[in-house]
C-alpha cells in the first residue's frame, strides 16, 4: 500500500529519548534502532510534530513512589491499571533529552506529557484517564490536519495509546511499525496489536512511503 504523505498529514514522533534507548533508565530493546527511521521520515512529511515524556520527580507511574512495590508491577489507581515504572524521562535531565541522533529541526511542535504528578499520559492527546486533554487535538484541528502517522517509543504504550485516541477525535491514524519498538511487558504488544487492528489503525512499513 504505497503511501504520499499530504499538507493535511503529519508525522508524530513520540518519545524518542535517551531513557527508552539502550543505556535509558527505562530501556526498550533496540529503542534506538527508531531514529534512522524517524530521521528519514521526517524528510517525507510537510508537518512534523515530536512528544516528550516529561514527569516531575516523584511522579506516582514511577514504582519508587510505592513503597514495597517493583517496577514492572502495577496497582489500580482512581483511572484504572497502571504500570509502575522506573523513574525515567525526569524533567530537565538528560534521560528526558531527545536522543542525540534525533536530527528532525523541522518539528513544528513538541508536546510535552505526563507532567501532572499524580497522573501517568500514555498518550499525546490526553492523559491515562482518558479525559484530561494535552491540547493536542485542538492544535491538530486548528492545524487543518486531518491523519496523523506515528513513529517511536514505545509500540505499546504511547505510540498505541496515541493512534488510538487520535482515531477517537476523528483523525486517521497510522503506526509505521519499523519506525517503532515495544517494551512488551506481561503480553502488552500483543495486546495493543489488537487493539490498533481494532480501532482501524493503519500499520505499514516505512518502505511504503514515498
Ligand atoms: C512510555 C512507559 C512510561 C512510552 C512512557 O513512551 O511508551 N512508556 N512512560
Ligand atoms: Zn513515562
């Protein structure tokens, strides 16, 4: 299925930064293998827009702020089931900076999530309680784009949750899914998998766009 990105599309790169890169405090296998991949992209793309996962310290995602529990484990909060996390992308360090590769000066917007304390943001559109907007949408719309393509980190987590809300606010959506890599904790790729194929979220390879 070839693939002409338009003016009404944009390139979302989410989280592609040293704490989800080999060496991060929150690692995903191969995380770096992402930014070749969204280096090229973005000199396909009209419109490129980057996230930033962005928490203070503290922040209740990451498992240290649960005395007795372990990263990995997760608890219910008032919003449903979160993983807790090793602390990671702590605002202002350099686990948190774009990974040094990263070559996209082009990106015309970055939108920083997850900065609320008690509240983790999966997604770039809103945070994990499925409500609490991070402007993105209104930004999109005023933008007049109309498909949103994601690549980055992780394929489970914020890539998925961000395709699928930006299929709920009516935008098409589109995973690049070499231009991704997962952290697949306890069946969480396989599971956001059927969820993307779902919602009707497109998922190709980025030899597929021109
Ligand atoms: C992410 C876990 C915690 C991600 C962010 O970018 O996928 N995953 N914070
Ligand atoms: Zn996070």
């Amino acid at each position: 299925m070839p693939f002409a990105p338009t003016e009404t599309d944009v390139l979302i790169l989410v989280d592609i930064q040293n704490d989800f890169c080999p060496g991060g405090a929150l690692p995903v296998a191969d995380g770096d293998a992402v930014v070749p991949v969204a280096n090229r992209l973005a000199r396909r793309f009209q419109h490129v827009v980057l996230t930033q996962d962005w928490h203070p310290p503290g922040h209740r995602s990451f498992a240290s702020a649960h005395p007795g529990f372990a990263p990995f484990q997760t608890i219910e909060a008032a919003y449903g089931t979160q993983v807790l996390w090793p602390d990671h992308c702590v605002q202002g360090s350099n686990g948190a900076a774009f990974h040094p590769d990263l070559d996209v000066p082009m990106a015309e917007l970055v939108v920083r999530k997850g900065f609320r304390p008690g509240i983790d943001s999966y997604s770039a559109f809103f945070e994990n309680d499925g409500r609490t907007p991070t402007g993105l949408t209104g930004y999109l719309r005023d933008r007049g784009f109309t498909r949103c393509v994601f690549a980055g980190l992780a394929t489970d987590f914020c890539v998925a949750w961000s395709a699928e809300d930006a299929v709920r606010m009516g935008f098409g959506a589109v995973v690049v899914m070499d231009g991704c890599r997962a952290i697949d904790t306890d069946g969480s790729l396989p599971a956001a998998l059927d969820r993307l194929l779902a919602a009707d979220v497109t998922m190709l390879d980025s030899t597929a766009i021109a």
